[in-house]
C-alpha cells in the first residue's frame, strides 16, 4: 500500500489484494511524516 504524503491526512476504503474485503484507511501527516495510522476491516474475513 502506497500512502500520498503530500495532501495532509487521509481516510478512504481499499480493497483487500488477497481477500477482496475492504479496509478504511486512516492516516495523519505532520511535516511529512506519519503522525497516526489505523486500518479495520468490516469483520467479514
């Protein structure tokens, strides 16, 4: 998973690659940097 530091924080929904579940995606950026990250599944796997 590529995360795209320069837009600040981030949530979104991606599909898992191996299941095809989705996953939210949740990031915070300071300076650059990840300053928070978390990713949960819906419980279906």
């Amino acid at each position: 998973m590529l995360l795209d530091l320069t837009g600040g924080g981030q949530t979104y929904v991606e599909d898992c690659e191996v299941c095809c579940n989705p996953i939210s995606i949740y990031f915070e950026v300071d300076d650059g940097a990840i300053a928070g990250f978390q990713a949960e599944t819906s419980g279906q796997i």
